[in-house]
C-alpha cells in the first residue's frame, strides 16, 4: 500500500491504526495537534507533524510527501459537551478541517478518502438497530458537523473521482482511550475500580450502547484504504456490532472480571443522554471484508489488562 497520511493518528483510534499499518510495512505520516493524543501512543517510525488540521503549515505536510495517496481522517473536535458550548469552533475543526483534507486531496491527487463519523448524527430512533438510511438527527453541534462533514466527502468523491468512505463509529472502547471521550464509560469504570472507589451510574443503568473494540474498528478503516467506492452504493456505513449492552450489565462485567462487589452510586441521568443507541453493522460486512471479531467480555479483559499495566 502507498502512502497513508492519519490526522488524529496519536490518538486513540488512529494510533492503533497507525501500529497496524506500520506492522503491515505502509509508510505513515501522521497530523494531530496533540490536543487529546499522546506522544507516547506514536509509532517511532512514523512521519509526525505536531500540526493543527487548521494551520497553513499542514501544506508543508504534502509539499515533503507528495506521495501520500491515502487518507484517513481521524482527527476532530470530538466531545458533544465542548460542541454545544462552542459550536463555532467545532464547526471550524470537523467542517472547515476536513474540507481543507479534501482539497489537499483533490490537489495531490490522493486516491482513497475515509472519514471517520459518529453514531451522534442518528440521534434518538425509536427502531433499533439504526441502519444508514435512517434520518439524521443530530442533538447536539458535534453530530451536525460530522453529518455536514460527510456530505463534503461525498461531494468530492462525485465531483473528482475520489475513493471516499464514510464510517459511523457506535461506541469505540479499548486500551489507549482517555476517560473523556465519548465511550469514556468504560475506562471510567475500570479506572474507578482499579482505584477501589465507587463507580457512578447516571441514570438507572438500563440505557443500552454499542460498544466496539478499538481493533475491529481498525479493521474497518483497514479494509476501506484498499477498497474503490462501489458506484452503487452509498459509501456510508456503520462501524458496530449490532449488539446492545446496558451500561448495568457493562458495569457487572467489570466488576466480574476485577473480582469486585458489584455496589454503584446512581445519580441523576445526564440531560440530552440518549436512551438506547445500537447500529446495524450489516452492510460493512455485506461490502467490505470485515467482521467484528471481538466479544465484549474478551474486549474489555484487553482493555482491563492495558490499565493494570500501565505506568
Ligand atoms: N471513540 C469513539 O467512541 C468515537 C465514536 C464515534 C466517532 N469517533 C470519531 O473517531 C475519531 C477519532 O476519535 P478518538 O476516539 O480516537 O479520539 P481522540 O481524541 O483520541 O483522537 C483524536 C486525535 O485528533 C487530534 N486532534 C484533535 N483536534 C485536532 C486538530 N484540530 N488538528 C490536529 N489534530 C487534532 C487529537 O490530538 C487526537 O490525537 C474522531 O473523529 C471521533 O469524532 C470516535
């Protein structure tokens, strides 16, 4: 494969996709701020530039490798919280951003285009699971600028040929993930009962997720880099498992597997939460070679074990 560039690749996501592309033999070249990634999550053999997807000097990123002819756009303003306080500047990072990767594109005549999206432009849906036809109905400023940002690469991939694929992630989880993001549960339960102390549930427990493993998602982006756009299809689709687990029943298998009583606080559901969330993987698995592979309860031993670990 030629070369890749990952914005958002010292992340969460994009620094296992990166582990992955490396370990393959691709060459990668890496944009991310750094606002929510780490430097420690970067592969040493990766081309890093410690750049905004707004600055001017992302320019200078294609100008030293003018051979990078796949992208794969990770990095976002992705917290819905910030995105209702500050919706301008969500707006600038995930439209205005992406647009600029988009021109870059067309300007550099890369080839294949993947955008990662978001579960948050369904909003709530009273038929689960949600399937890519259904409407979007963001709740909040982050899902609107991934749903605009989308119809943007979409555009391109008319207008220019480009090879585009559009992923909606449903809850991503596993080692690396920082307690802030938006499947933070998961790492906040686990961080809590490592540190022994009584983990919160808002609400009653019995809201439902889709909760993905980091490398299934992975997988996804993997197999999009070296698929063409099928022309009869609308290159959009859901990166879940079809599956729903309670934030209950999530928590009882922490406490399970951490050999811990299982004894949380509720507090008061958190306004604009939605009730049930579950998206319908099948058409990722009927167009492109993908499966996700790994069960929650393998997932979350993974993701315990990074935890346990970790300096
Ligand atoms: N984690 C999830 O559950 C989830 C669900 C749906 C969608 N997504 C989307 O997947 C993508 C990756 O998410 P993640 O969970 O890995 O988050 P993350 O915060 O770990 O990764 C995002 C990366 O982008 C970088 N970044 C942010 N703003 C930037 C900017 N303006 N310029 C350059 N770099 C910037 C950050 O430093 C970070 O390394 C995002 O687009 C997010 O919206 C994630």
């Amino acid at each position: 494969m030629g070369k890749v560039l990952v914005t958002g690749g010292a992340g969460f996501i994009g620094s296992h996709l990166v582990d992955l592309l490396i370990a393959e033999g691709t060459e990668v070249v890496i944009v991310d701020n750094l606002s929510s990634g780490s430097l420690k999550h970067v592969h040493p053999s990766s081309h890093l530039f410690k750049l905004d997807i707004l600055d001017e000097r992302v320019a200078d990123v294609f100008q030293e490798h003018p051979d990078i002819d796949r992208i794969v756009h990770l990095a976002a303003q992705s917290k819905v919280g910030p995105s209702v306080l500050n919706p301008t500047y969500d707006a600038q990072v995930n439209i205005q951003g992406t647009i600029r990767l988009l021109e870059f594109s067309r300007k550099y005549g890369v080839k294949q285009f993947v955008f990662a999206s978001s579960a948050a432009i369904y909003g709530p849906s009273h038929t689960l699971p949600i399937r890519e036809e259904f409407p979007a109905l963001p709740l909040s400023p982050y899902g609107t600028s991934k749903y605009a940002a989308e119809a943007y690469v979409k555009t391109y991939g008319r207008l220019y040929g480009l090879n585009v694929h559009v992923l909606r992630f449903a809850n991503v989880y596993g080692p690396r993930q920082t307690a802030e993001t938006e499947a933070g549960v998961i790492s906040i339960f686990i961080e809590k009962l490592l540190k022994n102390e009584q983990p919160i549930i808002f609400g009653d427990g019995k809201q439902t997720r889709d909760f993905i493993f980091v490398l299934d998602v992975v997988n996804a982006i993997r197999s999009c880099l070296e698929t063409e756009t099928n022309q009869e299809v609308d290159p959009v689709y859901n990166v879940s498992t079809g599956l729903q687990t309670s934030v209950e029943d999530l928590l009882k298998e922490l406490c399970a597997q951490l050999n811990v009583t299982y004894a949380p606080a509720f507090e008061q559901e958190r306004s604009g939460d939605i009730k049930h969330s579950c998206l319908d993987q099948q058409k990722l698995q009927k167009h492109l070679t993908w499966n996700p592979r790994i069960a929650l309860n393998e997932g979350l031993a993974k993701t315990i074990a990074y935890y346990q670990t970790r300096e």
